[in-house]
DNA sequence: TCTTGTGTATTTTCTCCGGC
DNA sequence: GCCGGAGAAAATACACAAGA
C-alpha cells in the first residue's frame, strides 16, 4: 500500500470528529485573551494633531540648537541593534531601550546629506498630515530624487521618521503598496465603505488600510498563514478553504510587508482563532514565520500593533521531512549561507520560550538538509491538500 | 585602538519588460 | 511563449571607513 493511500485510510478511519482539536485550541486561545486583563486590541491611530506637534517638537530642537550657534543633530534609536530590543512572550521583539542610537549632524560630512534627507521627508509628511492627504514612498522619492539618490534610503528614513516620532508609517500619511493576498471565509468593509468578500475563487489583495477595515464578518475556524505564493494558489486551486473546514488563508508572498502583517493582526484582534503558519523547512521559512509571530528588529518600535504571539508552525516541519519519509532526491543540502542563517536564529531571545521549535531547528543542523512545500508533491500530487493539512490539523501537528 | 555608522551583499517572493 | 534582468518589498550579516 502506497504512503498516501495509507494516510487516506487513517483519515477515512478517524473516529475523533474532524478539527476538534483546532476547536480546542480556539477554546484555549480565547479564554488566554479573556484572562489577559490587560489585553488590548493593536492600537487606534494617533492623531493627526499629534503628529504635527511631534514634527514641530523636533523643528523646534533644531532652530534652538541654531539660535545658540550649534549644530542641529538629529538623535535617531538604532533600528538595527538587538542592545534596543527585548523579549516579551505577550508582544514579541519589543524596543524597550534607546541605549544605542545613531546621530544624524548636519555638521559632518559623513551625515548632512542624510539630515538633509530627513529634513525634507519631515516636511512633507507635515504637509500631508495637515492636508489629510496620503503618498507612497516612491511618490516621495520622485518629489526630489536628486536628493535621495535611491528609493531604498527613502524607505530607510520613513520607518527612521517612524521610530523617532513614536507614530505609525500609517500615522504619517505614508503608504507602501500591499504584496499580500487574502482568501477564504472572510468579509469586510473598506475604509471608503467598498464591501469585500473574500470567498470568491480569486484571491483579493491585502488592504493598503488596515486600519480603516470595520464590519469584519467570519465563520472560519482559523488562519493559514502560506510563505509562499506558489503554495497559496495551488490551495486555492484546489479549493482547500471550502473542502475542508471555514478558514482564511493570507500570503505576505516571502518576507511579509507591514500590511499583511497587520492584516494577520487584525484578524487575531477580531477573530481570536487559532494562526497558523505554513512555510518552507528552510531557515528563511523559520525567520518568516518569526517575522508574524515575534517582528523583526527593525519595526521592533511598533511590534504591539505588527506581532500575533499566537502562531503556531504548523509545517513544514524538519521532523515531518523523516517521518514521511521524504524522497531524498527533492531534499536540499543547507547551504553555508543556511547554516549562519539557522545558528543565528538559534540564539534569538524568543527560542527560550520555544523548545519544541529549537528541536526542529537542532535536527535541521544535524540532518544538513531543507526542504520546499512542494517538495511534497514528490510523495502525491495532491499529497499537500488532501492528505497533510487535513491530518495535521486533525491530530494536533503543530507547535 | 575601539566603537560606531554606513554601505553592500544576500535572501525570499513576485511582476514587468525587452530580446530572441 | 520563454528566458533573463531589473526592480520592489521585506529582512539580517558583514566589511570597511570615520571619529573619539
């Protein structure tokens, strides 16, 4: 008998009612956010008012600075440094310290163009929260690309902007084109009041206004997180939200943007069901679903609107690759680049609170092999739909 | 000399465009 | 139609230069 067929016995025969272990977990994952007296939903918008009195806060700094014939400096937290970044298992990768900071002098050759820079997306942001109008980022690099050189340091001092001013890019009147995907049991109403109905056969593209969603209305049972796109057209090809059981899948299409991030958040704020995530065996899947469920260091500033500490690694698992008995022939060797990649994730704050995901991690290392969803399809072309997910979901395959 | 800051390389995904 | 390159969006790691 086939792996498959044997696999579609065991799932034919089940006596336990099909999901009820996701129910469980519903169960458990409300009664934790009931429990949290302190739990509050990602944070409303700060007011325009607000952030016009912070970017005049630091105008002011730097006339007084002048006024007293000094040099203006900008003191910026360092995005990049793990010293600014803590641990919290309610809220993930958080900047809880301005220990190490960079500062932005208009006096020093190394640093005026970047003031000048930061100068002049200061000042448009003002313009636009006082016009209650919004632009893109490559809109504000067009606005003066002899200034900004390239659209990648434009993006830099956004999130700089950001950071400083303690107000979300959205606050700022800032957009970025959303990448992600939605799809499956799911409707809502757009800020405009453009009703969206996910269920259709096509997938809808993830709001570039999260914030502004309302009236969210769903039955699903929970939320399937896909790494790739490649994998989330294929279940939606064959039709997996409908099959199996309610449920809404979203792609951030690799690493996942800020809107699909918030979009994940969202709907853990307003569904309270279980997430889970489906990514590749590789050390870049691991950092992609760390990236939902903990943030990254460099949007750590905002992690308690961006982070869902809930997510489950449903799969691919390095444990599922032997247990399956993955052909040897559709596994990859870890590359050097893997290996860094996989030791650094090791060290991470978040691992201490995640034994069952170090352990997949420690046998990744000591198996020197990754593996792709699809690969997948190398033991049945529909192995992935019909026979993985319905099983692991049913007999509590994730951790 | 050491620390800090900046720039580059690399990874993932996908789309778009031009050439063959 | 297919292929390759460029670009976009997100991330981290590392090398090198500048300043204290």
């Amino acid at each position: 008998m086939s792996r498959c067929s044997a696999y579609a016995k065991k799932m034919n025969s089940a006596s336990v009612e099909p999901f009820s272990e996701v129910d469980k977990l519903h169960i458990d994952l409300k009664h934790s956010v009931e429990a949290m007296t302190d739990w509050q939903p990602a944070g409303g918008e700060t007011s325009a008012r607000h952030v016009l009195e912070r970017i005049e806060s630091v105008i002011l700094g730097i006339v007084t600075s002048l006024s007293k014939d000094e040099a203006p400096v900008l003191v910026l937290p360092n995005r990049s440094s793990w010293t600014n970044v803590s641990f919290d298992s309610s809220v993930g990768l958080q900047m809880t310290s301005e220990s190490s900071v960079t500062s932005v002098r208009c006096d020093c050759a190394s640093s005026v163009t970047k003031f000048a820079q930061l100068l002049k997306i200061l000042s448009v942001i003002y313009k636009l929260v006082q016009s209650d109008s919004f632009a893109t980022k490559r809109d504000i690099f067009y606005n003066n690309t002899r200034l900004f050189g390239s659209q990648t340091s434009v993006d830099t001092i956004v999130d700089d902007i950001s950071c400083l001013l303690k107000v979300s890019r959205r606050a700022l009147h800032v957009l970025a084109t959303s990448k992600g995907f939605i799809s499956g049991d799911l409707c809502y109403m757009e800020s405009d009041g453009t009703r969206i109905s996910c269920s259709s056969s096509q997938a809808v593209a993830v709001s570039s206004n999260i914030s502004g969603i309302r009236n969210i209305v769903s039955s699903a049972r929970f939320v399937l997180i896909v790494e790739k796109d490649a994998t989330f057209q294929r279940l939606l090809d064959d039709d997996f939200c409908a099959k199996l059981s309610p449920c809404i899948m979203i792609t951030g299409k690799g690493v996942p943007d800020l809107n699909s991030r918030l979009m994940v958040r969202k709907l853990w704020d307003t569904l309270h069901i279980p997430i889970f995530a489906l990514v590749d065996a590789d050390p870049h899947g691991i950092e992609i679903m760390s990236i939902y469920k903990y943030g990254s260091v460099a949007m750590s500033f905002e992690a308690h609107s961006l982070t869902v500490p809930s997510v489950m690694w449903l799969g691919l698992l390095p444990s599922d690759l032997q247990r399956l008995r993955v052909p040897q022939d559709v596994l990859l060797p870890l590359t050097k680049r893997d290996e860094c990649k996989l030791a650094s994730l090791l060290k991470r704050p978040y691992l201490s609170s995640q034994p069952q995901w170090k352990r997949e991690m420690e046998l990744m290392q000591q198996t020197q092999v990754k593996a792709e969803i699809q690969s997948l399809s190398a033991i049945a072309p529909d192995f992935l739909t019909n026979i993985y997910l319905p099983n692991k979901l049913r007999y509590k395959g994730w951790i």
